[in-house]
C-alpha cells in the first residue's frame, strides 16, 4: 500500500535547479513579436476612447511613423472606429510599459511630457516600447487644452 501523505514525484531532473523567479510576462515575447495596445482617444473631458489591439509588432524594425500610419489606417477601415474618424490623430504617447505603475488618470498620464513620441524616424524599441505596451494616440491640440484645464465632464 503506498504512503499517501509522500510528496509527489518531480518531473524536473534531479540535476537542474528550480528557478528563482516567474519571468515577466514582457520579456516571454521577443522584441520582434510584440502585442501592443494603442488607446485611440477622441476625447479628454469625455473620456471618449477605445483600445486598437496590435497582436504582432516588430519594435526593432517599426518605426514611430509607421505606427501612426498603421493606426491611422485601422481607425479609417474598422467598423468600430467610425465615432473616432473625426479627429485628427497626430501624437503618440507611452501610457504605460508591463509591469509598469499606471497614472490615476484614466485617459491619460499627464505626470510627464517626456512620453511623448516625437521623434517618427526612430524604432518603437528604441523609445522604450516593449511587449504588452499601451500607446494612446490622440490630437496634440487637445490634448495641450486637456493638459491646460483638466476639466472631464459625463
């Protein structure tokens, strides 16, 4: 009869040690396949936005611009964007990296202008943008007036 409080058995040989840590779900994907979440936002004082869900980005070849292109692109096709075909889309700022602390604003982080994306010619990995990412996309005009009165009305 087998002793039924022993340990189960390990599969891992006996040789190899048992990791320290759980790897982050942001170094599991390489920099060439990433997923990137760009919040489209139409606008601030309404929190008028919706997420766009990029599952397979290159970061070391895709450019700033070719982001903006490519999301200015879906927004045109996508049935679910027609509310947000009005807007000018022109800026693209870092929201919010894996495993990263998130503002309290809900639409955007207004902590730092350093986010900003202004640079179109540099790669996404270049500007900090790795695996489970989130972009907003927005109007740089509204969102200096945001910025000036951050007033959200319902």
């Amino acid at each position: 009869m087998a002793d039924q409080g022993a340990p189960a058995a390990s599969t891992a040989p006996a040789d190899s040690p048992a990791p320290d840590y759980e790897a982050l779900t942001n170094t599991l994907r390489p920099l060439t396949d990433c997923f990137l979440t760009v919040r489209i936002i139409k606008s601030f004082t309404y929190r008028t936005t919706k997420n766009l869900l990029l599952p397979h980005v290159d970061c070391t070849t895709t450019t700033v611009g070719q982001l903006k292109d490519l999301c200015r692109e879906q927004v045109k096709t996508a049935a679910g964007f027609r509310p947000f075909r009005t807007v000018e889309l022109d800026t693209l700022k870092l929201y919010t990296t894996a495993h990263g602390h998130k503002t309290t604003n809900l639409i955007i982080n207004l902590e730092s202008d350093d986010d900003i994306l202004l640079d179109d010619s540099a790669t996404l990995a270049s500007v900090g943008i790795e695996h489970e990412g989130e972009i907003s996309f927005f109007n740089g005009k509204l969102y200096e007036e945001f910025k000036n009165d951050p007033e959200q009305k319902w």
